[in-house]
C-alpha cells in the first residue's frame, strides 16, 4: 500500500508542476525524485510530452481495472500469499505509474483545477438540427424538442420525433411516381432516418442526403454529401447502393460509414460488418470488394481506390458521442471539430496544418479542453474571437 501512495504521490506532483502549481518544497522534492534514477527522468520526459495526454487518458478510460484486478488476485488466496503480495505491488506500480501520471496531468490541463489561463469561448458543442426537404419543394425544420407527423402525397407517413425522423409505409402500394425528400443537416448539427426498409442512417454534420420516401424498384438507391453510417436493413433481392461523388457503394445488409465532403479531396468507405462492392462508375471493371476492418480511400480526379486496414471504431466514434484522433494533422482535426462546433478558423502559416496530434474529447462537452491542450504543447499560439480560432507560430 505505501508503494502504491508514493505512486500517487509522485503522479500529481508531476501533473501540478506541468501546471506551474508547485511551492519550492514541492518542487525541491519532485526533483530529487527525478535524479533518484533514470527511469525516473525518462517517465518525466515522456509525461512533460502534451503530445500523448489524450492518448494516456483514453487508455485509462478503456481499462478494464476490476476484471484485470480479478485475474490477477487470484492467486491471493493460495498459500503462496506471502511471495505474491511484494511480486503484485511490482506489477501494480509498472502498470499504474505512467496511467495515473497521465491522467492526472490530462486532468489538469482539461480545467480540472482552479486555474485559468485563458477565457471561456463562445463556441459551443452542436446538436441535433437538421431540414427535411419535401417531395413538393416545402423545408420543414426539425429539432432535438420538435415532436410532429408529416404526410407526404403519396400517403406515407414521416414521424419525426426527439432526435429522429422515421418512415413507414404509405396506406397504398400502387404508387405512380417515385417520390424524394432530402435531409440537409447544417453545420453543427446530426440527425438519424430510418428509412422505409428499416435502415437506420446517422448523418453528420453539413450532410445531405437524398433518398426515396419508399423503395418501390429492384434496387434502393440515395445520394450522399458528407458523412453518414448506414445500418441497413437485410434484403437479398433489393441491393443497397449509396452514390457518392464518383463511386457507388453496393451492399445487401451491412454497417458501414461513409465519408464524401464536397471540399475534401479524397471520399472514405469504412466497412464495420458485412461485405461491399464498390465502382467507380467510370469503368465496369473499377470494382473493389471491402471486408470488415476496412476502409477505401476514393480520388475522384484519378478514380483510383486504395484500400487499407483501419481502427473502424474510431472512424464511426462520432456516433457515439465522441471524437478521437491519433497522429492526424492539425488542419485534419480542426476541420472536423469545425463542423461540429460551428466555427470558422485560420492559419497564418501554412506549415502549421501539418503539424500532428492526437487525442479526443466527448463532442457534447466544451471544446476549451482540447485548444488548451493544443496551447501547452507549445507548438502552436490558439487566439479565439467570438467563434473564429486563430493559429499562429509561437
């Protein structure tokens, strides 16, 4: 147990000086620490790295501590008790003195504390806000507090209700013409459809998506601008199949996520489960089959698909209320927190978009964690006015 309290000891003074929070005893005390090995002094150098505070803290987050602690206390209870007490504490300290340093310092400059360094801005987590465009042109707002039935002429019925709008199928099966409503979700927005066949569609923000009121021919056919994760309904006689600038993705019943931003050069199809064809609509022999854990990355100017394994749960984080990002650049992750957040942004130097971080934050939380974090690296200046950020060379 001492050793354990020495770990915790050390693991908050070594956050409170990242923090400039250490009287002269504390620091006279934290230093003789350091000098007392040289594991000591390479832990620190790794902890004064801002760069891995985020990473560290998800890593605590994802740790699984009573099942760990139950594998190992087991053999607690054997006679060999008085031998495995000393041989725990060594694991234990191992394991917990870089996680506990980690997240205490990533507590800290996350505003856990009373200090404050810069003033709180004006930008603000979104919500769930989208458009829905009728089949007769007419726009109907929707929101995460609006409750409300909508009947399109074809006699379907549209619920829209918290945070979700729904479609079930109109009293009549002979429909004449095919109708189609359009989902706009705005900057700093997110809105779920489940479609007529029971696909579930999450939308991302400054999204649009296009899609039939119900699917009346062999196959079901939509539109998409921006980001969505399709949760699609089994159905072997109609394929699925979502247009995205250039290329078709084909599927029968699966998850997947689709990124394909008007201002992004590349689109991105994240295979979670199930199986996908795509094609580039350019040549009928362009097609690429997707297993699960893979993501296709699509250049429209050349039409050519790289396929690549990827971390699919932090591709379709942003569903789950999250956002995570590892060794990404800095324009990457702005871009991104942008949309959600609403803001607009600059950089006076172009090299400094290049510059890579990582870590995540919860998006419906503030997003003054996360540009603090960005300033303590000491890599970039972060200027906020109103809900404009400002990236400057230090």
């Amino acid at each position: 147990m001492k050793k354990i309290n020495i770990i915790l000891e050390f693991s908050e003074l070594i956050a409170r000086d990242r923090t400039g929070k250490l009287n002269q005893l504390e620091k006279e005390k934290l230093e003789k620490w350091i000098c007392s090995s040289e594991r000591n002094q390479q832990l620190y150098r790794r902890i004064a790295d801002y760069n891995n505070l985020s990473a560290r803290n998800s890593l605590y987050e994802s740790f699984d501590t009573q099942k760990a602690w139950n594998k190992v206390s087991k053999g607690l209870i054997t006679k060999q008790r008085s031998r495995l007490i000393p041989l725990l504490i060594r694991y234990a300290a191992a394991i917990m003195i870089p996680v506990l340093i980690g997240v205490t310092a990533y507590w800290y400059l996350n505003g856990k504390t009373d200090k404050i360094t810069h003033p709180i801005s004006q930008i603000t987590p979104g919500g769930s806000h989208a458009v829905l465009v009728l089949a007769n042109g007419k726009n109907v707002s929707l929101s995460n507090d609006s409750t409300r039935n909508l009947v399109e002429n074809d006699g379907t019925v549209i619920k829209n209700t918290i945070k979700e709008l729904s479609y079930a199928e109109g009293p009549s099966k002979n429909r004449k013409k095919t109708l189609f409503n359009t989902l706009i979700v705005p900057r700093g927005g997110e809105y779920t459809l489940v479609l007529s066949d029971g696909t579930r569609v999450s939308v991302n923000s400054m999204s649009k998506l296009v899609f039939p009121v119900n699917f009346t021919g062999k196959t079901r056919e939509l539109t998409l601008e921006g980001e969505a994760c399709f949760e699609v309904a089994k159905d072997k006689s109609k394929p699925f199949i979502v247009s995205i600038k250039g290329l078709k993705v084909e599927v029968l019943g699966t998850i997947f996520n689709i990124k394909a931003y008007p201002d992004d050069n590349q689109s991105f199809t994240t295979l979670i489960e199930g199986k996908v064809k795509l094609n580039s609509g350019i040549q009928s022999s362009n097609v690429s089959f997707l297993e699960p854990d893979q993501q296709a990355v699509y250049d429209p100017s050349t039409t050519g698909i790289v396929i690549q394994k990827v971390d699919v749960k932090q591709v379709v984080q942003w569903t789950t209320g999250k956002y995570s990002f590892t060794n990404q650049p800095l324009d990457e992750i702005i871009k991104t927190l942008s949309r959600w957040y609403d803001f607009d942004y600059r950089f006076e130097d172009e090299s400094l978009k290049k510059i890579r971080f990582e870590g995540g934050l919860n998006k419906y939380k503030s997003i003054d964690p996360i540009l603090d974090i960005l300033r303590e690296t000491g890599k970039v200046k972060v200027s906020v006015t109103g809900k404009e950020v400002l990236f400057s060379k230090i």
